[in-house]
C-alpha cells in the first residue's frame, strides 16, 4: 500500500464517518434554527457557557473549543450579544483578552432549545446502538479526539501568513 493513498477500508470508515458527521449536523442545524433560532455554533457557545464555571470562558478557548476561527466566533459572539444571550468585557486576568459570559436570557434560550436537539441526537445517532456499540463508539472517538486535541490549538497557530 503506497503511503500516499488510503485503502478501501480506510475510504469506507472515512467517508462513512464524514456523512454521519453532515447528516447529523443539518438535522441538529434545523432543529435549532426552528426552535430557537440559532446556528449550530452559536448553540455550542451556549451550550458550554452554560456549562462553564460561572458562566464565561474567554474567547480563545471557546474558539478552540468549538473548533472555530477567532473571527468567527467574535461575529458569533457579537450576535448572541445583540440578542441579550451573551455579554462581553474585557477579561480581568488578561487585558488583551474578551470574555463571553451566558446571561440568564443564554440559559433560557439553552433550555427551550435542549429537548428538541436531545431528541434529534437520540433518534438519529443513539437509537439503532446497543450499550455495547456506544461504549465501543465513544471510546474510539474519545481516543481519536484526545490525538488530535493534543496538536497546538488553533489559537496559537500564527494568524500572519509566511512570507514567499
């Protein structure tokens, strides 16, 4: 096997995962879109500021948490904040840092749109798996993540682009 390819069992999990992964992305973004309405990102900020210890996480980690550009999260930020879900300020340990703090509206808004996106994950993602298959499952892609979560997050990757 040439190191340049990938072979056909290695196609099949790939794109078998990629399609799972978009499925359940679009079924999850519409149910969100109706019942809140919000983005998928703009739920995942939600989702873990209201699971953060009093609420707030500063931008870069919540950039690197959700897997999203710094710019992006800061016009995802700046909608939530708009909306009354989410404040922001200037971080008390690092100035040169913003943090985005849930507001009581955030939580609301977390709780009107959970039952919903349960019942999406559920349904499609967990209902044709034994407990054995979602042991199985959750722990390969825990082992999975952890390899690629211990690469440098995205935010400290530089932003400049190198010189030609």
């Amino acid at each position: 096997m040439s190191h340049d390819a990938l072979d056909a069992e290695q196609l099949d999990a790939y794109f078998a995962l990629m399609e799972v992964s978009s499925l359940l992305q679009h079924a999850v973004e519409q149910q969100l879109r109706a019942a809140g309405p919000l983005s998928w990102v703009q739920f995942q900020i939600l989702a873990r500021l209201a699971n953060s210890p009093g609420g707030g996480q500063r931008m870069t980690d919540l950039a690197d948490g959700v897997v999203y550009s710094r710019s992006g999260l800061t016009y995802q930020a700046g909608l939530l904040d708009k909306a009354g879900l989410v404040t922001r300020r200037p971080s008390e340990d690092d100035e040169r840092s913003v943090t985005v703090t849930i507001t009581d509206a955030g939580r609301d808004m977390v709780a009107r749109v959970l039952p919903g996106h349960v019942e999406v994950v559920r349904t499609m993602l967990f209902e044709g798996l034994s407990r054995r298959d979602l042991t199985t499952l959750s722990g390969i892609l825990s082992g999975v993540r952890e390899r690629m979560r211990a690469a440098p997050p995205r935010s400290a990757t530089s932003r400049r682009k190198p010189k030609a």
